[in-house]
C-alpha cells in the first residue's frame, strides 16, 4: 500500500513538471513566433512583388513577341518642307488597342499565379542569408485584390547630334494580397516597362503630343 502511494505521488510529480515543462516551450514558441512572423510577413510580401513583377514583364515580352504589329503607328513623326521635324503626335486608337492588349494580358498571368500556391523554404523567409533556401517549404498564396490599372506615356531624349530617342513605357498597377500560414498582407505592385524605343534623326521637335 504504502509503495504504491510513492508511485501514486512520482507519478503525480512527473505529470505536473511534464505540464509546466509543456507550458514552457508552449510559451516559448509563441514569443518566437511573435517576434519572427513580421519579419516572415515583410519577407512575404518581397517575394510576392518579385513574383508579381517577374510575371509582369514576362506577360508584356510573350504578348509583344506574339503580336510585334501592336508598336507599329504609335506616333506620327511630322516634317516640314526643308524635312525638319516640326512635331510627334500620338495615335490614341494604337495607344488604346495596346494598353488593352498589354493589361489584359498581365490580368490573366497574374490570375494564373494566384491560382497555385508558391512553395518557398522557410530560411528565406527569415531574410537570414545563412539559412536563405534552407528549411522546409512554406506554401505562400498570393491573390489578385483588384483591377490592374494601366498607362501608357512616352518621352523624347536628345541621343546625339540631330538624333532624338523616343521612348514609350506601360506603367502598371495593382493590388495583391499574400497569405502564410493564416495570415494575410496587402502588397501594392507597381511595375514600369519599355515597350518601344524610336531613333529619330533630326533637331527635337518643338511639339510633342501624347
């Protein structure tokens, strides 16, 4: 009798350090996991505007490389008799149908980024280089939280001597949401492409209409 109340009272004595020992590295994980998910979430939020961007300029490469003839009448170079460059006017109508084209494309690649969850090592997301792609796989969503807004605006740069450079750049823009782990983000991306450059021989035209 009097041995089995020793065990009864180890056993007691075991179960309560067992449950403050539990308690403990419950406690402790907790604090480790309040101080380490911001910096998982700022993390995050870097590797969905990366991937974002990625997607982005490879939507505008595939959609150009298909289709080269959307550049084609942008502007109209203007000249006077004696050949001087008086003026370069826009085409709205070539604009538009390019804007569109480019937006809806990136709309549709972004879409099919969301739609599969992105596996990336937890050491990365630490932002520690030591354990960068170390560690087990996290799934990252990233989900498409509106409409990519778009804009398409130019600029003329003197480029040498009688020489002028236009350039033309799409700016898009969008809000993305990213999930880890039951958490959530916002991420405003924003991403600036050259999607046409001209040499144009002669003096800088006076005039330049968008």
């Amino acid at each position: 009798m009097q041995r089995a109340r020793k065990l009864k009272r180890k056993t007691k004595r075991f179960l309560f350090k067992a449950a403050v020992m539990v308690l403990l590295v419950f406690y402790g994980l907790v604090i480790l996991e309040q101080q380490i998910r911001p910096v998982m979430m700022t993390m995050a939020q870097y590797e969905c505007q990366q991937l974002c961007v990625n997607a982005m300029n490879q939507a505008v490469a595939d959609a150009l490389t298909m289709q080269p003839d959307h550049l084609q009448d942008l502007y109209q170079v203007n000249t006077d008799a004696s050949g001087k460059i008086t003026s370069v006017v826009a085409n709205p109508l070539a604009i538009n149908t390019l804007k569109a084209e480019l937006t809806n494309q990136v709309s549709q690649r972004l879409a099919a980024l969301g739609a599969n969850a992105v596996s990336i090592p937890f050491g990365t997301l630490l932002g520690w280089q030591v354990v960068a792609g170390r560690g087990p796989d996290l799934r990252l969503r990233i989900i498409q939280e509106a409409y990519v807004d778009s804009d398409i605006h130019s600029s003329l740069q003197n480029s040498g001597i009688n020489q002028t450079e236009l350039l033309v750049f799409i700016t898009f823009q969008v809000k993305m949401g990213v999930i880890l782990s039951g958490y959530t983000a916002e991420v405003d991306v924003q991403d600036e492409i050259c999607i046409a450059q001209a040499l144009v021989v002669g003096d800088v035209p006076e005039f330049f209409v968008q």
